[in-house]
C-alpha cells in the first residue's frame, strides 16, 4: 500500500515516549503563537507527559488550567533563553550557577524521551536543550548556532505558528489547530468581574503597550478609537500591565471624551485573560494582550508594523482584522529597518490612521452576519 504523499513529509511518532520537555521561556504572546505546535504534539503523544520549561508566570497561568502542559518547570535566569517576566514590578537578581547546575541536574533525574526547542534560532537554547540529557533533541536552528538530533532552519520571515508547527512535525507531530486557544476558567471571570463588573453594555477593550516601543501606536489614536466605540454604546475599558505602560494607559483614557476605565497592574494574567474574553473586540498594538485577546475567543483589531504581520500576523480574518504600516525607512535616521537596522526606539506605526483602525473595529463590533469559520484542519478538510 502507498502511503499517503501529502503526508510523507512528516516522520513517524516516536515510539515508547513517556515524557517531553518544551523549552518556551519567553514573552506572552511568544507563548500563544507556540499553543497550536503544543496541541499538536498533545495529539501525537497522548501518553506522554509534557513539560514545558517556562517562566514563573507561565506556572502560575498553566496550572491546573486545561489544556496540552502536564506540568511547568522555572528555569534559572539564564543568557539568552530567561527574559524579564511579563506585568513585572521588580528585577530579580541573577542566580548563583550552583543554581543553574542544580537545575540540569535535576532534568537529568526525570529521564527525558524528548527535549523540544520552540525559543528561537538556538545559539544560547541549543546547548540549553542538549545539557537537558533527553533521548532525541529537536527543534529550531541558526547557522550559528549547535545542531540538534532534527531541526529545521529558523528563518526570520516565517509566521510563528507555522514555525513552531514544522518543529515538531520532526517528531511526527502533525497539526491540527491553526489558531492558538487558551482555555478561560471560572476563576478568570471571577477575577476579572471584580475589576471591572458587567454593565450590561458590550464591553470593548483598548491595550495601548507593546514591549517593542516600535510597535506602539500614538495614544490620541487609541483614544479616538475609544470615543468612537463609545458613541457605538460599548464599556470601554484601557489595559496595561508593565510598569512602562500606565502612563500610556493613562494618556488613552485622559484624552478620551467619553468615559473610560483605566485597568492597570490590577489583574493577574488569568484574569486578564477573564477579561478579554468578555471583549466584544479588542483594539492594540502587535503585543501579548493582542495574541491573548484572541487565544481566548475575542475578536480583534492588531496594529502591525509590515514585517510583524508576516510573523505574528493572526491567520483568520472572520473575527480578526490588521491594519498595517507600511514603513520601512527609520522615522529618525532614514535607515531601512530590515537590511540596516538602527538603534532609534521611534514607533513604525504612527503612520496608520485612526480613521483605518476605527473602520476596522466597527466592522467587527456590529458585524452584519454571524460567520462560521474553521480552527482546524480536521474542521476544514474531514476525514473519512
């Protein structure tokens, strides 16, 4: 019997696998385009328990929340594979390397079948990957950086979800859910009620921060999107988590004329998350809140720098709308943001007018007709 062509890309599962370790120890919305690779190889390996090595504040998230992670490991501080912790207030002192070592020492003791690496290109996480002492290594790699047992070559201009799904179709993970999906528990919703209880009108939320100042957009430009979700009748409510953003936070709802809620260093993650999936539509910039806003059912309207949509960009429209600068030339200096990068953190996006992103945004906050689209493979293409 032939086997199936379109398929025969994919290698086989693995057999005998008890358990995978995941290295994801980035950003939020890092984490969200990384959920349908994860699904995937939840699908591929039933059996297996699966680890994924993350931040504290991916425990504190993932745990006891449905979905592929079994369980959450912290890793150390460690160059080039830790980064600062989303909504965090403080900085936190780099561990001694007896704590490193402690760490490596400890994955060696759980015996891993499996050790993913779904960070990025690999020069600081491939010799992180291959300290782990797992079986089979795979994952992403840079010409700088070490070989693992499979890889695939990580390549700047690829959307992330597609990226992180190759991946682990080295370990016969085969994809099934295209857009990320982050279950919402009753404790989300509880908190979230608490901050900002339901009044009845369609709740609408503004996230005005990105971590990549280029990627922010003006806060009068928010705040007129505001006013004109306002006048639509909505609750408006304006997020913001890191200590940079609540001037920004501020700025949004100070310069509305209509009223708005401030919701700054009030929620947890989970409760964020509560929160958005309220959202009739959110409204930000390329950046966490965007990818968890729609990991968690809301619609959205995500400003995007050009080369951001390619990576980051979400894949449906039905529910989602980019609006898009095309700037390529620094706003600052005049240099070409791809093939000579500068240091100036000015916004490439300024340039997208308020008058776009409304439209967008009321598209989808009155939208003519109820859309079926399909998540997944299997919903798109049925089996027989």
């Amino acid at each position: 019997m032939v086997a199936n062509p379109s398929r025969a890309w994919i290698p086989d599962v693995i057999p005998g696998v008890r358990k995978i370790a995941v290295l994801r120890a980035n950003a939020i919305g890092d984490f969200m385009h990384a959920l349908p690779a994860l699904q995937a190889l939840r699908a591929a390996y039933a059996r297996a328990e699966i680890v994924l090595l993350g931040q504290a504040w991916h425990k504190r998230l993932l745990d006891g929340r449905p979905g592929p992670i079994d369980r959450v490991v912290v890793v150390p501080p460690y160059n080039g594979v830790s980064e600062p912790e989303p909504l965090a207030r403080e900085t936190v002192a780099a561990p001694p390397p007896s704590q490193v070592d402690d760490f490596f020492d400890s994955m060696a003791r759980e015996r891993l079948d499996l050790a993913i690496q779904l960070h990025g290109g690999g020069r600081h996480s491939n010799p992180f990957v291959l300290r782990l002492g797992a079986g089979i290594t795979a994952g992403l790699k840079t010409p700088d950086a070490a070989p693992l047992d499979r890889w695939v070559p990580y390549v700047y201009f690829q959307p992330e979800v597609l990226r992180y799904l190759e991946a682990v179709s080295l370990v016969g993970a085969r994809p099934d859910v295209l857009q990320p999906q982050l279950a919402v528990t009753e404790a989300d919703l509880a908190e979230a009620l608490g901050v900002v209880p339901d009044t009845g009108r369609p709740l609408v939320a503004i996230h005005p921060g990105a971590g990549d100042r280029m990627r922010r957009w003006p806060p009068e430009k928010f705040a007129a999107v505001g006013d004109a979700l306002s006048a639509m009748g909505a609750q408006v409510v304006v997020t913001g988590g890191r200590q940079d953003e609540r001037a920004l936070v501020d700025a949004v709802v100070e310069q509305m004329r209509a009223p708005a809620q401030a919701v700054w260093g009030r929620l947890s993650l989970g409760g964020l998350a509560g929160l958005l999936s309220r959202c009739r539509v959110v409204v930000a910039g390329d950046s966490g809140p965007l990818h968890l806003a729609s990991a968690v059912g809301a619609a959205t309207v995500g400003i995007y720098w050009c080369g951001n949509l390619i990576t980051a960009g979400l894949p449906t429209r039905a529910r989602h709308r980019p609006v898009v600068s095309w700037t390529l030339n620094c706003p600052s200096c005049g240099s070409h943001t791809i093939h000579a990068p500068c240091d100036h953190s000015v916004s490439l996006v300024e340039d997208v007018s308020a008058e776009e992103v409304i439209a967008a945004t009321l598209e989808l906050f009155q939208p003519e007709e109820q859309v079926y689209y399909p998540t997944s493979i299997s919903q798109t293409y049925p089996t027989t």
